[in-house]
C-alpha cells in the first residue's frame, strides 16, 4: 500500500491517507530530516539538568529562547512555555524524560488542529488540487512528488503547468510529467493561465483522470498581477464546475521563517485557501514556524517537503511531527544496552 494515497476505485476511496506506523518512508525518516530544527530546538533540553536537579525558570526560558530560533514566534513561544511552565508545577517535573512527555503534549495540542482530513474523490470527475505560492518555495517540485504519490497508488494523474509566466517553469513540469510518465497539459510561456487551466479540466475530465494537479506562477510583473491570475485561474475553473477546483494550497518554504505568516495571509485573501504544504524541512534549523502557523492560522497543514526527490513528501501527522522534533526518550541518560 502507498504511504499517502489509498487505493480504490474512483469515488470509492479516500484521496489521503496517512501511512501505518510502521512503514518507513521512502525518503528517510522524518526524524532524521528534521534534525537541525530539533537540535536548534530542543537539543539542550538534556543539558538543562546537568548540575541542577531542579527545572526551574531559568531552563525554562531557555527553551523559549529555543523557540523563538528556531522562528516558533513569540505569541506561540510564550503560550507553549506557559503550559510547560503549568505542567512543572502540577507534576512536579524534575527529570527530563518527564519534560519531554509534557513539551511532546503540549506541542501535539497546539498541532493537532492542523490535521487534515483526509480527502475524498468527487468520482464523477477529476479532483482538482490548485496549488499557488510565491516563486521558489517548492510548488512545482511538491506537485511532482503529489503526482508521483497518486500514480503509485493506481490513480490517473494530470498536471497542469499553469506557470506560463517563465518558460523554465512549463519545462521543468514536463521534465517531470516525463520523469514520471504523467500527462502535462501546457501550452507556450506567455499564454493564459487561465485558459491552460480550463483545457486541462477539460482534458482530464475527457480521459477519466482522478486527480488534476495544477501548477501556478509565484511571479508576474507586480504582486496585484499575480493575485489577480490566481483569482482568474480560480474563477475559470469555476466555470467548468462550480465546486472546482476542490482544494486550493499554498506551499511555503519553511526557511523563510517568519515570513511564511505574510505569505498565507496574502495569498489566503486572495484565494480563499484550504490547505498548506510545506517544504525544505530537511534544510532548516526554522521548522519551528509549523507552530507559529498553526497558532496563527490553523488552516490544515496537508504535506511536509523534506528534499528534492519525488519520495520526499509525507503527509503531516501532528504526533509524528513532533516526535520528529524532540530529542529520542533515550538519549537522555537512560542506559542502553
Ligand atoms: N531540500 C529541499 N529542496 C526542495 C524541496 N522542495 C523543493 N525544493 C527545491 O526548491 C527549488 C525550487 O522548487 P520549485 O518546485 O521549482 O519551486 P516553485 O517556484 O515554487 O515552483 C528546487 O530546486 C527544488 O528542488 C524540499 O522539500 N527540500
Ligand atoms: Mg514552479
């Protein structure tokens, strides 16, 4: 079974699923590509008893301080060190196993909410998944990897490559609709978004595909044209089907820290978002920002990047994330054969 789509005749099957526990991901488990954002975040947390049996206020700032660089923020650092603060006090916690479980409950509450649903086929036409974002961040490689996952699982795939405002950006698409054998609908940089969008509905709905993937600019001449094009892509899909397209979701880098704060609020005016992927957590020390938007936003966080590879895409599953993000139970003093 596929780790992220479950298999199943059309309209039969949910579109996600995450995968069994026990199954190891193709690309490497999350833990090991989370490791700098876990050492930048909690890899003192060990080192906050030696000498001083005691967890007091000064270690406890010092995950806040942990926090905030690891880009958490200080609205989502403040409230999570207060409900450590809270459980220390009413458990008496004195040893760090015992801190790791109350920072892993207090981490899981604050995510959980950001769990997705899985997502259903329409079965009587093509899902529609619309992903937009600004330039660089990862949409075109996170569709791929989203391809790749559908075509894995049985299910007939189509991409569109929308992003007609730089011919690389239609190339790269088709490279990878090669790569993967998966139809790419394009026509020749410079043409209409939109309507690229609308022949490749209409394509996928003719060839009784499941799942339309459809790639956007992160770039035009100003900001206000870009917005505009999405809204227009949107709007023209709509015309095809009023219900599409089904998702629509902005994927952001996580290095850019903070900054992915703006980038949803901007786009999510714009375009009314449902979902968020986001990538490079294999490269950054800021995957600490995955809390700032949950607390901020709580939009459901759909898929986690963690490289460059078409097997390097994992649903997000808040627990799984943060056992990603916290020190091994055992390498905190516990003897190990
Ligand atoms: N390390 C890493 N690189 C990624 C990830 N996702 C995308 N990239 C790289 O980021 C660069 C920009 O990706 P692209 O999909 O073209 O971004 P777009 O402009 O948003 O479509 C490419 O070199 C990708 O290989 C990821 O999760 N981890
Ligand atoms: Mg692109």
């Amino acid at each position: 079974m596929n780790r992220f789509f479950s298999r199943g005749k059309r309209g039969e099957d949910s579109a996600d699923k995450p995968a069994a526990a026990d199954e190891k991901p193709a690309g490497g488990g999350l833990f090991a590509r989370l490791s700098r954002t876990r050492e930048g975040l909690f890899g003192g947390i060990s080192t906050l008893f030696r000498g001083n049996n005691v967890l007091d206020e000064s270690a406890l700032e010092e995950i806040e301080d942990q926090l905030l660089v690891a880009d958490a923020g200080v609205a989502v650092s403040t409230r999570i060190v207060d409900h450590l603060r809270e459980q220390v006090r009413k458990r008496r916690i004195s040893d760090p196993d015992a801190l790791r479980d109350s920072l892993g409950t207090v981490l899981a509450d604050l995510l959980l909410p950001c769990e997705a649903a899985p997502l259903e086929f329409p079965g009587d036409r093509p899902l529609v998944i619309m992903m937009v974002g600004v330039n660089g961040v990862g949409k075109t490689t996170t569709l791929a990897k989203l391809a790749a996952g559908y075509r894995d699982s049985g299910h007939r795939v189509m991409l569109a490559a929308c992003d007609t405002f730089r011919a690389a950006a239609i190339e790269q698409l088709q490279n990878w609709g090669e790569r993967l054998g998966v139809p790419v609908i394009a026509q020749s940089h410079g043409a209409d978004a939109a309507a690229v969008a609308f022949d490749a509905y209409e394509a996928a709905r003719a060839r009784k595909t499941d799942v339309l993937l459809v790639d956007t600019a992160g770039r035009q001449h100003t900001h206000g044209d870009l917005m505009e094009q999405l809204r227009k892509v949107k709007r023209v899909l709509g015309k095809a089907d009023p219900a599409v397209p089904d998702e629509v979701w902005l994927t952001v880098d996580a290095g850019n820290g903070q900054n992915v704060l703006s980038q949803v609020d901007q786009f999510h005016q714009a375009v009314n978002l449902t979902g968020l992927c986001v990538t490079k957590l294999d490269g950054t020390a800021k995957g600490g920002v995955i809390l700032a938007l949950a607390e901020k936003h709580g939009l459901p966080i759909r898929y986690l990047g963690t490289g460059e590879s078409a097997a390097d895409l994992r649903p997000f599953v808040a627990r799984e994330f943060v056992e990603a993000l916290l020190p091994p139970a055992d390498s905190q003093g516990a003897a190990t054969g």
